[in-house]
C-alpha cells in the first residue's frame, strides 16, 4: 500500500525524535557513538557497541548488523530534523505517483489484453505477475539489507522504468506478460521499501499513522484517476497511458533516493559509519566474488525453487481450460507434477539445509516458530485469495453488466476499495496511538471485510444496485484497511530491526502467494465456466461470435444494453460471477479465526520494536534492559 502526507512530517518527527539524539547534538559528539561494520558476521558487518550484553535475543542486533540496516541507522544520528522533514516529503511525492500509477495502470491491462486479442488470458497473465512479485519480494529486501534502502529503492525504480517502456509497445501477449513480470518485481519493490524505511525510522506506535497517511494519495487519485483513465482511452490510447509513467515514475522517485543516499554519504563523512567491507566497492574490486557472495546472501537457490514450483503449480490452472486438450494435455501434467515435487524441496531447502551450505534463507524457520508471524502471513494469504476471486475479473464484469456506467463511473466504482482502505487505515493509525492494543481492531477489521465480501453475492448481477455494489466494496476497504496495516506491524514489532526487512518481505511474500492463488483460482473458474455460459444465454449459434464475445470485452461493448446478445452476456457473467463471490465469501472466514486464537494482545510503545530496547538509531536503553533482564531472571527462577 502507497504512503504519506507532507502536513503531518513536523508530528512525525516530534514522536520519533523523542526517541533518537538530535543530530546536531550529536556532531558534537559523534566520535562517542561509531557504528563500525566488520567483516566476521554473517552478513559481512558486525555493530560494536558500548554496553556487554550477554548473548540474548537482543544480541542479534549487534552480531548480525547487515549494511542497510547500519546505514539507515548511522543516518538517522545525523541528519537532523530537517533531514528527517525532507525524507518523509519526498516520500510524499513518490507515494503520490505510485498511487496515481496504482490507480490507473491496471485498468489499461485489461485494454491491453483486448487490444491484442488475449482477454480472457488477464487473469494468467495476473497470476504469473502475482509469482515473480512473490519472488522479487525477499529478493528486494536482501537488497535492501545488503546493499541499503536507497539502493533497492533505486534498482525497483529502474526496474518498473523498463516494464513501463515494453507496455507501451507491446505488440502481443508475450511483450505484455513480459512487461508485468518486470513491473510486478519493481513495483512490490517501491510498495514494500515504503513500508521498510518507516519501519528503520517510525516507532511502533506511530508506524500504522504514517503508513495510512502515506496511503492518502490514492483518495485523491480515486477521483483523479477517473479523468486520466477517460482521457488516455478515448483519446491517445491506453499505449500512452503505459508510457507517460516512463517518465513521471522515476523523475519523481528521485528525491527519496538522493535523500537516503545523502544520508548515508554524510554518516559515513562525520565517521559515524564506518565499513570495513562495502557492497559496492567489492562489485568495482572483484566482480566475480562479490557476486558469488552476493547470491549466498539472497538465498539464489531458495529464489529459484519457489519462483519455479509456484510457476509449475498455478500457471496450469489458468492455461489449462485454454489448451486444445484442456487438462489431457501432456504438459499440463507435467507442469503440476513438478510443481508438486518442487515445493516440498524448497521447504526442505529453507528449513534445513541453506544455512548448512552458507546460504541465508529467504524464509527462516525462526519466524514460523512465533506462532503471531504465522497467524500474520495466513491471515495475509487467505485475505488475499478472498479478494483476487472477486477482483482479478471485476472490472470486466462492470464493464459489461452496468450497460449506463461511463468510463469515469467505472473508475470511481474500481478505486472505491482502495478508498476505504487508505481513509480506514489511516483512521486505525490513529486509534492505535492511544488503544496501542493492534489485535482486536485486526479481528474488527476482518469482520467487516467478511461482511462486504458476502454481500457480494447478492448485489452482483445486472440487478443488483449501484449502491448495493458500491457499498459492498466500501465495507472491503474499511476492514482491510485495518488488516492491511496490522498485520504487518504485529510482525514487525517482534523481530529486532536487522530482521525487519526480511519479516516485512515474508509477511508480504506469503500475502502475495493469495494473490496469484486467487487469481489462478479466478481464471481457473472463469475460462472453465464462461464459455458454456455464453453457449447457454447468448442466442446464437454462431461459435464464430462466441469466441469473439469470450475473447473480448470491447467486443462486447458494442452491443446496445438491450440487445439479445448483450442481455445474455450479462446473464452468463452474473452467474460466473456468483461462484467467485461464493468462493471469497467461504475464504475471508479463516482470518478472523487466525487472529482470535493466534495473535497475541500485545501492547505497543514507542520503540523500534519490541524484542529489544533499543531506539531508531540502534541505542539501548540500559535500564530497560536491566528491567527486562531481572525479569526473564525471576521467571527462570
């Protein structure tokens, strides 16, 4: 989810700043507090501090301190509170670009299958989008932890830079699937390093405020999105609406780049942060060995076999209705064989022999043994599976059941969970600043999505009301707008801060599996079921026109509302729509059951996190920890 607002950075930085020495103080003094990286941990630095702990949970921050984390620190001693304005600005901007990008390109995918005569193949080209988002996800964030945040922010930018290039002159099915695989790695990528830099510098009570703050561009881009969509389509074609973000994307990315970069130059200028062993210098040095190193740190192989099995799992699910043969198909089989033996060798892999081979794992066995991290990251996968059945052909249904809505009308209607989400996250921020107890207002928030989700099976159709379909998409956005955001935080919050783009990746990697299992699902039904719907309600015999009508939603549109052949369009796509409403209905319920029995009524403060006391420049507080540990001593006693 998009971030910010610029009027709330003075707020933000009195909460934090409470917790970290002003940087101008702190120049004064900067030869007192050295973040030296060292080359004996497992990330290649090591963080040497002034007070012996003993080997505790907490430790983990000093003996495995990676790059991105000690620079995000060091950055934060000295960069003031200007410094700290100008981040969270600049975030502004690039949140707002990515939301108007968010609010819009989608839109043009469906356009773009059309326009080459592939429709009914957006939902594989979705889930295929949906398995290389899950896979750049760990992949981004051991960018961001062995290189740093400004370096991952600036290979995503790059990254969706490209895929915008090759949308735009895209000729077939192959250019556009190309294009998303691109966009789904760079785009996950500037969304989740959003969510990791507020992390490094926002405490946990706070984080959920900025974070649906910074989601508030997508309630203005709801509206401004309806204009842009309805000029680019019937004026120079969803190609430009492609190839303009080529350049707004990463003009406007650049300054929280230049900024995070700033930062880490100027710690390392007042000493504050010294490597013995830099990333970059190493690549400039030894390429070879610096990418050898490299792919040990990102866990290559354990990248390979997920992106793989996930591939050979559900990609047939969506292909195989296509084929001539449907699931007779040789290769069909094939791929859901090799799938099925894949995936528990990439389990084996993670859990038991990467770290025996040197390789750290994209998916720790330390975060499944918290029972909250995996209460967090299936609550996240059956949320996500709920609503890419309903969604991943919901702009198609729109399109050709509300006959009267225009282009800007179904706009407005597509954007109005996102809506929800942004305003009701923002409001869950601020509720949590003085309930600061995330469980229940996560079951809350579940509830009311189950709600919205199964009202969907009554409104949609062609009689179903426009209030009714609006409001049903609104209830969506307001509970998970709530789950959106404290899932997420739960996991964070028990995990030191050099764990904290990994989990963050986890959480997001496991809740973008629902993404491509919902819509693998969704085209699963929607290419097995529609055709023999359209054979049944459309009067016609000619299979000519069929498969036009199957293959394409624009040739559906130009029918009149009244014609025979548009009326019993309508009726095959209600129908195929009910079963997916069914289907989101039955997954949204094992959430709440997650998060009643599995999250625990944890109390935030105002730390980074909450298995250590340290602040959001890695500093402990000595008496805390002097408290925390006479109380692990007495329970022991």
């Amino acid at each position: 989810m998009a971030k910010d607002h610029e009027t709330m950075a003075e707020q933000a930085t009195v909460s934090v700043n409470t917790e970290s020495k002003d940087a101008f103080e702190y120049e004064q003094h900067a030869t007192e507090a050295v973040i030296t990286s060292g080359s004996s941990s497992a990330y290649g630095h090591q963080a040497t501090t002034n007070d012996s702990a003993s080997t505790s949970t907490a430790d983990i921050h000093d003996k495995e301190l990676s790059a991105g984390v000690a620079r995000i620190e060091a950055m934060q001693k000295v960069w003031g509170k200007w410094g700290y304005i100008i981040l969270l600005a600049s975030l502004g901007i690039s949140q707002y670009i990515y939301s108007l990008d968010g609010t819009t390109t989608y839109m043009y995918l469906a356009q773009a299958t059309s326009g080459v005569g592939e429709h009914s193949l957006l939902g594989t080209v979705s889930t295929a989008g949906g398995i290389i988002l899950a896979v750049g996800l760990p992949f981004i964030a051991k960018i961001a932890d062995y290189f740093g945040r400004g370096e991952a922010l600036a290979f995503s930018t790059v990254l969706v830079t490209i895929s915008y290039v090759i949308y735009a002159s895209a000729n077939d099915i192959g250019q556009i699937a190309g294009a998303q695989i691109l966009y789904s790695i760079g785009a996950t990528g500037l969304s989740m390093m959003t969510s990791i830099i507020l992390a490094d510098v926002v405490s946990l009570r706070f984080r959920t405020l900025l974070s649906g703050i910074y989601s508030l561009p997508y309630v203005i881009n709801v509206f401004v999105a309806a204009e842009v969509y309805n000029y680019i389509i019937n004026g120079p074609g969803w190609r430009w609406g492609y190839g303009m973000f080529a350049i707004l994307m990463p003009a406007c990315l650049l300054p929280v780049i230049l900024t995070v970069l700033w930062g880490q130059w100027r710690a390392k200028k007042l000493n504050v942060l010294q490597e013995n062993y830099s990333p970059e210098k190493s690549f400039f040095k030894n390429p070879l060995k610096a990418l050898i190193r490299c792919h040990y740190e990102v866990d290559l192989p354990g990248l390979i076999l997920i992106g793989a099995s996930l591939a050979l799992l559900l990609l047939p699910l969506g292909l195989a209705p296509t084929s001539s043969n449907g699931w007779q198909t040789p290769s069909m089989i094939v791929m859901l064989v090799l799938g099925c033996v894949l995936l528990p060798v990439f389990v084996a892999w993670e859990l038991v022999y990467a770290e025996k081979f040197g390789y750290h794992p994209i998916t720790p066995w330390r975060f499944f043994k918290n029972y909250n991290i995996s209460a967090a990251c299936f609550i996240g996968i059956a949320d996500f599976v709920s609503f890419y059945l309903q969604y991943t052909y919901q702009y198609s249904f729109v399109y050709v059941v509300k006959t009267e809505w225009s282009d800007r009308d179904m706009t407005y209607f597509t954007n109005t969970q996102t809506f929800g989400l942004c305003i009701f996250g923002t409001v869950c921020g601020i509720i949590l600043i003085y309930y600061r107890r995330p469980k229940w207002l996560l079951v809350g928030g579940l509830c009311v999505r189950l709600l919205g989700v199964g009202l969907m099976i009554h409104s949609r159709g062609a009689l179903g009301s426009d209030v009714e379909l609006v409001w049903c998409q609104l209830l969506q956005g307001i509970g998970g707008g709530f789950a959106a955001v404290l899932i997420v935080l739960v996991a964070q919050a028990l995990v030191s801060h050099t764990d904290v783009a990994i989990v963050t990746a986890l959480v997001n990697l496991i809740t973008e599996l629902g993404n491509s299992i919902g819509s693998a699902i969704a085209t699963a039904v929607w290419t097995s079921q529609m055709p023999g719907q359209l054979a049944a309600n459309v009067p016609t015999t000619n299979q000519t026109l069929l498969n036009e009508l199957y293959s394409s939603i624009t040739v559906i549109a130009e029918y009149p509302s009244e014609d025979p052949i548009r009326q019993g369009v309508i009726t095959a796509y209600s129908h195929v729509m009910r079963n997916l409403c069914i289907g989101a209905t039955i997954a949204a319920v094992p959430p709440i059951l997650a998060a009643i029995f599995f999250i625990d009524d944890i109390t935030i403060g105002d730390k980074q996190n909450m298995l250590d006391n340290r602040d959001l420049t890695g500093e402990r507080d000595i008496e805390q920890q002097k408290s925390s540990d006479t109380n692990k001593a007495g329970l022991d006693n």
